[in-house]
C-alpha cells in the first residue's frame, strides 16, 4: 500500500494543470496568500476524498467492499490508460494559447482554492482513496502513511510557496522558467504519468482480485 500512495502522490503533484495554475496564481499581486489558499484546498480535497471512501475503517478482505475498492482501483487504472491513448492522439495538434492566465490575474484566494479544487487530477486522486481504502486508519501507521500520501502529492505546490515567500525576485524568475517548459511539455508529462500509473493500478488489482 505504501508504495503505491508514493507513486500516486508523487504523480499528483507532478501533473501539469494543477502546476501551471499554481505558478499563474503566485504570479498575481498577493500571490503567496492565493497560493496558501490553493494549497490547502488541494489538502482538503484530497483527505476529504479518502476519508468519504473509507469512513475511516477498512473493509475486510475478500469481503465485498475489499473486492469493490479493487475493482475502483482497476476502473481508474483502466481510465487512465485510456486517458493516456487519448493525449496521445491529440497530442500533434497545435495548442491554442489559454484564456485562464489573463482571468487569474484579478483572482481572489476564494477563487484560487476553488480553482485548486477544479483542477485536482481527480482520477489520480480516486486512485489514492481506493488505495487507502485498504489500509485501517485507525492505526498509526495506516495514518503516517496517509499523511506522507498527502505530503507528497502537494509536495511541489509546498516548494514553489516557500520558495515564493523567502525568494521572491529569484522565485518569480524560476517558476516564469517552469511554466514556460509546461507549456511545451504538458502533453508528454500528462501521457507519461497516467500511462505508468495506469498499467500500475491495473496490474496490480487484476493480481489481487484473482488470487
């Protein structure tokens, strides 16, 4: 379990919708107040989004909630493949320029945390949940792992705030870099992540539902 919220939560917070918004909203006047706001809405959203799917108590094995949280896992795993494949074939076309940065330039910190919630790769996110499902949270351990789950998957929204709020002058020259090379590489980072992910989560269910 713990390896696959590692490899979940690292893919979470390098996808690339979430990153360039983000680096858009520390952009504008006020921007490390907006992206604390983003911050801790994607941490809501995303212990709100294991804590509806497992109540806090994990099923029993073999039981049907076990075989049902399995079977999740392997829908969004099926999902991502397919979303993956679906990137690809669009991926020639050209990419026409965003509206999104201009409206973010009078964004609120309400705005900017719903704006996180909107764009919270929700596939990758359910694939957390599912995972966590399994896991009994009431134990300590099963805990510290969701925690260090959360941690990483707004492991990058952290760095880019933090460096946002000691080094602005050099932070804004940086992250200026970063969504300039996103929006070159988006495609590829969105394929690739889902694509890994994906195979992971399907592999691994079909072996633990057949066994």
């Amino acid at each position: 379990m713990v390896l696959d919220l590692v490899l979940i939560g690292l893919a979470v917070t390098l996808f690339p919708f979430p990153l360039m918004a983000f680096v858009l909203v520390l952009s504008t006047r006020g921007g490390v107040w907006k992206g604390l706001a983003f911050i801790v809405a994607c941490l809501v959203a995303v212990v709100a989004a294991v804590l509806l799917l497992t109540g806090g108590e994990p099923p029993e094995p073999k039981s049907a909630p076990s075989t049902a949280a399995l079977a999740g896992k392997l829908a969004v795993g099926v999902g991502l493949v397919g979303y993956a494949e679906h990137r690809r074939r669009r991926a020639a076309r050209p990419h026409r320029p965003s509206r999104v940065a201009n409206r973010l330039e009078r964004v609120s910190a309400w705005s900017s945390a719903g704006l996180a919630v909107l764009l919270q790769p929700w596939g990758l996110v359910a694939a957390g949940a599912a995972t966590v499902v399994e896991a009994d949270l009431s134990h300590l351990e099963s805990c510290l792992a969701l925690l260090a789950y959360c941690l990483i998957a707004s492991a990058g929204l952290l760095t880019m705030e933090v460096y946002a709020l000691f080094a602005p002058q050099s932070a804004r020259v940086r992250l200026r870099a970063l969504r300039t090379w996103l929006d070159g590489h988006q495609d590829q980072a969105i394929i690739g992540l889902c694509l890994v992910i994906g195979l992971v989560l399907v592999s691994k269910s079909l072996y633990q539902l057949t066994a």
